[in-house]
C-alpha cells in the first residue's frame, strides 16, 4: 500500500503557515483638503449657476400689476405722467 505524502487537496498542503493571519488588515481611506480659495470659488460658481436658472419674471409683481390695471381708479393722471417721466429718462430723451 502507498501512503500519501500531503493532504487530498492539492491547492493546500494541510500545513498552516500562518499566512492567512499576516495579511495586513488595516483600513486606509483617502483624503482630501481644500484651500480656501477653491472653497470660496466653489461657493461663487454655485451662486452663480443659481442665479442662471432662475427665471427673470416675476409673476408676483405681474399679478399685482395686473390687479392694479383692473381697478379703474388706479391709472389717473399721476401715474400717467410719472410713467411717462420714467420712459423718457430710460430713453435719454
């Protein structure tokens, strides 16, 4: 009879050579650090990305104007002429 030399598995002999616990187990995670120039940047870009989506109306003031326009007793001669004054002042004229 022969006797084998070794375990039945070929992959592992059957020895424990301790290598399963030499594996360094510790945990490293990445970092990073801003400057703070790049954060106020960043704060600057978004602000700015805000303000571009947002919409150029105002549709509370529309209403509200709208209300006004509606009411007969609200265009008289005083809003007439200080609407006049403000389109002759933004024309240059």
């Amino acid at each position: 009879m022969i006797d084998r030399i070794g375990s039945i598995n070929p992959i592992s002999s059957g020895k424990n050579y301790g290598w399963n616990n030499q594996i360094n187990r510790s945990v490293q995670t990445d970092s990073i650090s801003l400057s703070q120039e790049a954060v106020e940047k960043s704060e600057l870009y978004r602000a700015h990305e805000l303000v571009a989506s947002a919409s150029d109306v105002r549709l509370d003031r529309i209403t509200e104007l709208k209300q006004k326009l509606a009411d007969p007793s609200y265009i008289n001669d005083t809003i007439i002429h200080a609407t006049a004054d403000k389109i002759i002042d933004v024309l240059g004229l």
